[in-house]
C-alpha cells in the first residue's frame, strides 16, 4: 500500500505536537522513576545486609522477631525516599569512620541538596515540538536520542506485565480449581474445623474443600476463607495429619496471611528486578510458616511429636504447599524450608518466649533507626551558601532558573499581545498565544535563553501557517518558538546560547508584514511572553488597547519595600560593567534599615549571612511560596529570620542594606515561577487582565 510517509504527512501538526509532549513527559517520568529506583535499591540494599546479619542470630530464638526485622525490608521499599531524621544509622555512617569505606560511600544516595549541587542533574525535556520543515522527523529524532533511563524503564514496564499477567493467570487458575472442588464430606474433620475457629476466636466461617486436580493443601480467601486439602492426602495420609494441615491453615486464616501475601506480592512485581525482595520474600514465608506452627503447638491441642510426624507425611509425600499460595517463584529450597521448621519444633522445645510488646519496642526502634535512610541536614545545614569564612555569591550561583531575554534586544514594535485579538485572517476574536513584536526585513533574532534546537523549518506554504520557524528546548520544560523568520541560521540538535543570533525577521508563511511571532512554553502550555521577558519596545495603539491575560494565579504578591524603582525587570545597562544585560528582578531604593517585608506567605528556604564586600549578591534571604514560586531578596542590611520559618504577608524578614556589588542602600527583589524569573510587577497588585501599558 505505502502509506507510511503519505500517513506521517497527513498528521496534522497538533496531533504530532500531542504525541511528542507525550514522548517527552514519558521520558520525563523515566528519569525520575529510575532515579527513585536506584535509591531505593540502595537503601533495602543496606538494610539488608543490617537484618540478614541479625536474624542468623535471632532464628532459634523468636520467629515473631524475625518475621518483624525482615518486614523492615519491605517496608523500606514502599516509603518515600526523603526520610531523616537526626538519630538513625545513615546519620552514624555519615558522622562515623564508616563512610569512609568504599562501598557504603557509592550505595549511599545524594541528599537534596547534594543533587541540587550537582551540575549533572537531568532537566525535564519540554513539549510541543514541530513536525515541518527540513525533512527532519522530532519524533524520529526523539527516538534516536533516547536516554537510557527511559530504555530501563520500558523494560520494567515490560517486565511488570508479564509478571503481572502470570500473577493473575495463576490467580484465575486457583479460583477455578476451589470452583470445581467439592465439600469434605467428613463430619469429623468439619467439626474438627470448627473447633479451630472457636479456639482461634475466627467469626467468619470457613468451608473445607477438596479437588484430585492439585497436590498441595492451601488456604484462599479474606472474607470466606477456604481450605483446600487435596485427594490424595485423604487416601495416603492418616487422620491426624489432616487434622495438622488443618489447624495450621486455620492459623492462616487468623493471621490473614491471605491479605499479606498479596501485598507481598505486588511489592514482589514492582522490584522483580531486585534479589534482595526475593531474598526477602523467601525469609519472610519461612518465618511466616513457624510462626503458624508456633501458634498451633501454643494452643496444646496437638503434641510436637504429632504435628512433627504430620510434616514428615508431607515431605514423603512431596506435597508441599504449607506456605498458601505462593504466587509468584521465590529463592529457598522447600526441603530445606521443612528441614528448618522440623528442627525448630522438634528440638527447641523449651523456647525463649517472647512478649508481642517486646517485639512491638524492637521493631518500632529498628524502624525508627534504620528506615529513615535519607541524609539528615541541620537547620544549619540546609542554607549551604552558610559557610564559617567569608564568601560571595553571584546572583547567578543563586539560582539556576531560566532568565528569558528579548529575542529582538529592544528592537521593533510590539504589535500583538498575549490574549484574545481580531486578526486580518478571521472575524472573530481569537486567542492569541505569543507576542507580535514588528521590525524591519532582516532584524537579527536572537535565542531568548540557552538550550537545543529542536526545530528548524525552513520550507513553507505561501500565506500559510508559521512560514520559517525556530523551536529551542530550554532546561525546566520550557520551549521558545520563533516564526515567520527570513534566514534560519541553526540545526535541529545545535546547541545555542543565550543571546546568539538565530536567524532574522521575515514575513514568511500567513504574515501581513516582517515581524517576530514569539512564544514561551512549558509542558505544552503556552505563557505570556511579557511575563518572562520584561520588553522595552513601545506597543501600537491597537496592542495598547488590547487586554492580556494572566495565567490564573492564586499567590497574591505585594512589594517587599515602597521606595523608588531604580531598575525594572528586563534589558538594562549593568552600572558595573557598563554593557548591557538582563536584569532579573527589580531594584527598589530605600533608606539603610528600613524594614523589608515578606511580599507573600511562605517558608524560608535559603539564608546567605556571609559576604565579601563589594562582591556578589550580599546577604540574601529566599522564600518559597505555593504554586511553584519563588521570591529572592538581596543586599539586605540585617536578616531577622531563619530557615525553615514560616512567614506572613507582609511580615518583616530583614532591612534593607547595602551588602554585597551594590551603588547604595536598596532591595533586589526577584521572582522565580516553575523554574524562570518572572516580571515582578506585573504580579504585584495584579488584576485578572492586564490593562493598557505606559509608554
């Protein structure tokens, strides 16, 4: 037929853009799932060693003990991975000689702000990529580019299905079985049964089938419970066996074991990969099993020598299946698991009895030392640019987040502007999702920050949709979109800088006249560019009328300080250098000590008390605020907070100074949203649209 190449020209362009902002959120996923993973394993890695050492001491003592430290393991799996506290054994590895050894130093994860350190970490890709111009395919070239973390996690996807198609095959094949099994006509053995439950204080009722189609007994069942006892046993063994089988799967059905080894299971599927859950699993059955034997010859009702013979008619009759179900293949030999019981029962007859409140005093103090594996950080701590010598940061060691420049440097008019709009093409108004900025045929275009490029078309259809076009990923999921270009200067895969020049404006595809259409992007959303960017050029009458809308934002900001604006958000003369750069914040003169105030409620989330005179950003408070904000303060006088504190609107943090690179006492004062500097003022006292701009 040879539609493929015909199909992939027909997608329709949103429908490409759909499926990579799909493709990349998926990445996006992989890498954090592996890096979680990778944690984890780490983490039940040293447990491990921790318990498996202990409990080849404990084992002959007390299999509650035992069953306790080995749920440890599990447990570790399931929890968050940021856990600390100031007591546990990572802080005494990191405190202690011991994290000098070699291997404890690589098992052990980066804490936060480790990770935060390091230049290394992987920045999420952003979404809406092009599918036209320069016979490239992003999705062909997202395949070829595809990381590795993204390839592992298909893998553990692959391998959680299959595992999880046999966990339920398996599943489906013992319901059918209990579906064709028959009642044990026994009245004795019922009674038997029934007995049990009364000793065991069980309410729900238990029903006792039994099948020639399986050899092994096993209990299924929450709610109704079922014991299944097999033929074959009916016809080899003696009464008092069955009667062993029965009392031990009756204590199976009190413990709810049923319930337990389900979710032991799913935590099996979900790190399939790890031999430590199968390690694990296979000590957690093993004690599971003495456990129910324990309890029964708690009871008294069967001798040890009795319910010892019974286990032996199992082992020569090679029906194993004492452990219930067992869904999925473990490590650990039956035999031997038999063997381990047997001398447990027959030979510690006078066992060291154990009080559950004991148990329960040991287990919570394990836990509450070895689970919290994450590196505990002091409020001291945590602020790293706090150091015992004095040292300069320079407003770019302060944060990382994006700082969106011009794309024309103050070149142009701005013509069209982020919301609804009439447009020569169309009677009624539309939504306009960029930032129209006319200039003359051939004005140089610039990267408004550094990334890849991603698209570079450069065919077109006359009058028709974004002519030549240029599309930059950026760190944090964002994407910079460029159209209507004359020359387009790059490749898709380039890396560029800040400030490179890109190509030039043009009028190409569906344009009235030369000018830039500029848009910003994160995860497929599109925002408003004059939020990011902070533009000089003046607007026409009709982009001066128009009303622009603001993502809907539930912090309301107010200024830290009232004083004089000395310097906007946007392109500015840097009073140092004397060349031109991008200011990320707002400079707000004020007398020295004049109080600066919280501009919205928050949790204090870094200090900088240490700086060089006439260096760097001076003493800094920053505060992080819901809705991924971030508001920064610098060359402040004094600092009245700390970190970690919860602060008030409007409520005083410091005074204003004149510490670090600064021409006089003032605040600078800067706002950070999802990873990029933001325009402070349009957030302050902002309205739900934004009316007509000063000239």
């Amino acid at each position: 037929m040879m539609l493929g190449n015909f199909g992939m020209k027909c997608v329709a362009p949103l429908g490409r853009e759909k499926m990579m902002t799909f493709l990349l959120q998926f990445e996006k996923l992989a890498v954090s799932f592996v890096d979680f993973m990778q944690t984890e394993v780490a983490y039940s890695a040293l447990i491990f060693m921790v318990i498996f050492t202990v409990t080849r001491f404990t084992r002959r003592f007390s299999p509650a003990l035992n069953f306790a430290l080995w749920v440890l393991v599990f447990l570790r799996l399931v929890l968050p991975t940021d856990i600390s506290q100031p007591f546990s054994a990572r802080q005494i590895v990191d405190n202690g000689r011991f994290s000098k050894w070699m291997f404890v130093d690589a098992l052990m994860p980066l804490s936060d702000s480790e990770k935060a350190a390091d230049t290394s970490v992987h920045e999420a890709p952003a979404a809406g990529l092009s599918t036209e111009g320069n016979g490239s395919d992003p999705i062909l070239s997202f395949v070829n580019a595809v990381k590795w973390q993204t390839l592992l996690f298909v893998l553990w996807l692959i391998g959680v299905c299959a595992l999880s198609f046999f966990y339920i095959r398996q599943l489906r094949t013992f319901r059918n079985l209990i579906r064709g099994a028959i009642p044990v006509a026994d009245a004795n053995l019922a009674a038997y049964c029934d007995d049990w439950r009364q000793r065991l204080h069980i309410k729900r009722k238990v029903q006792l089938l039994s099948s020639g189609e399986f050899l092994s007994p096993f209990t299924i069942g929450l709610f109704r419970p079922i014991i299944f006892i097999p033929q074959k046993l009916f016809e080899r063994a003696g009464a008092k066996t069955v009667q062993a089988i029965i009392a031990h799967e009756m204590v199976h059905i009190k413990r709810l074991d049923d319930l337990w080894l389900r979710v032991q299971n799913v935590v099996q599927i979900l790190y399939f990969f790890n031999p430590v859950v199968w390690i694990a699993a296979s000590e957690l059955n093993q004690e599971r099993e003495r456990l129910c034997d324990e309890r029964v010859l708690a009871e008294g009702a069967i001798s040890r020598k009795t319910y010892g013979e019974s286990m032996l008619q199992i082992l020569k009759f090679n029906l194993f299946g004492f452990d219930g179900i067992t869904l999925l293949p473990g490590f650990g030999n039956e035999k031997k698991r038999f063997k381990n019981r047997l001398t447990s029962i027959l030979k510690n007859q006078k066992k060291v009895r154990t009080s559950m409140i004991s148990i329960a005093l040991v287990f919570l103090s394990s836990a509450t030392f070895l689970l919290p594996m994450a590196k505990y950080e002091t409020p001291a701590e945590r602020p790293v640019t706090v150091t015992n010598h004095l040292m300069s940061l320079a407003p770019d060691e302060l944060s990382s987040a994006l700082n969106f420049r011009d794309p024309l440097h103050g070149e142009g008019l701005i013509t069209a502007r982020f919301g609804k709009l009439k447009t020569p093409y169309s009677e009624a108004a539309r939504f306009h999702k960029a930032v129209d900025i006319k200039a003359q045929m051939g004005t140089p275009v610039y990267a408004a920050e550094a990334g890849e490029v991603i698209a570079a078309n450069t065919e077109y259809t006359l009058n028709k949709g974004w002519g030549r076009k240029i599309e930059i990923k950026h760190r944090n999921g964002y994407i910079t979109r460029y159209a209507h270009l004359k020359h387009v200067n790059v490749q898709v895969g380039q890396e560029v800088k800040a400030d490179e020049q890109i190509g030039t404006v043009g009028t190409t595809g569906q344009s009235t006249g030369p000018h830039l259409h500029f848009e910003i992007l994160q995860n497929g959303e599109n925002l408003n560019p004059e939020l990011y960017v902070g533009f000089k050029q003046k607007l026409s009458k009709k982009a001066n009328e128009q009303y622009v809308i603001n993502k809907r934002i539930k912090v309301q900001f107010q200024k830290p300080v009232q004083g004089k604006l000395t310097s906007a958000f946007g392109a500015g003369k840097d009073p140092f250098a004397k060349k031109q750069r991008k200011h990320r914040g707002i400079d707000i003169a004020q007398k020295d000590g004049t109080p600066v105030l919280t501009a919205a409620p928050g949790t204090v989330s870094k200090l900088v008390l240490n700086y060089e005179k006439g260096e760097g950003a001076g003493m800094v408070v920053e505060i992080t605020h819901d809705d991924g904000f971030v508001s920064r303060y610098t060359h402040l006088g004094e600092i009245l907070v700390q970190v970690d504190q919860d602060v008030k609107a409007g409520a005083q943090i410091a005074t204003v100074g004149n510490t670090g690179r600064s021409t006089g006492p003032h605040v600078h004062f800067e706002l950070e949203l999802n990873g990029a500097f933001v325009d402070p003022l349009i957030l302050i006292n902002r309205k739900s649209v934004v009316p007509k701009r000063a000239q």
